[in-house]
C-alpha cells in the first residue's frame, strides 16, 4: 500500500497521486566521458535499429504499392473495355436510336 503524502486532504475530489515519486533517473546516462567506446555504442545501437526499421517501412511501402496497382488495374479494366466497345460500336456506323 502507498503511503499518504504529507499534505493529502481527507476530501478527494480528484484520483489520488503520488506525489513523492522519484524516477530514479541516476542510471539515465548521468556521467559523460569523452570515451568513444561504450558511451557510442547506445548511439551506434540505436541508429542501427532506426535503420533497420526504416528499411523495414520502405519494403512495406513497395509491397502496399504494388497490391494497390493490382487493385487499380483489377477496377480500370472493366471501364477500358466499354470504352473500347462503344468507339467500336460507332465506327461501325449504326444508329444510336
């Protein structure tokens, strides 16, 4: 159970919060040195991933793009093929009514 804040009223009128919370950021890259083995390999690590990733999307990317030239391909060609018909059906000279 938490404890009750110093200042915490009997009356709540909003969710109760803790206050008194630390993150603990003391291990969150607190010292600098000007090494550049292990300190860039966070940096090294992280542009990896970002690459990777990146890569990732653009295949994605090409694959959503040919299934959508299927699809407009698939819905074109009925439309192509009446327009074909009709200028067919007019060279041939017939009337229209």
């Amino acid at each position: 159970m938490k404890p009750e804040p110093p200042f915490s009223s009997t009356k709540r009128r909003s969710p109760l919060t803790d206050y008194c919370f630390h993150a603990g950021l003391r291990d969150w890259g607190a010292n600098y040195s000007s090494n550049d083995g292990e300190d860039r390999s966070h940096l090294r690590t992280f542009h990896r991933l970002s690459r990777d990733l990146l890569l990732e999307s653009a295949r994605e990317r090409a694959w959503e793009m040919v299934v959508f030239g299927f699809v407009v391909v698939a819905s074109a060609w009925p439309v192509i093929y009446m327009v074909v018909t009709v200028v067919k059906l007019l060279l041939r000279g017939r009337p229209l009514v």
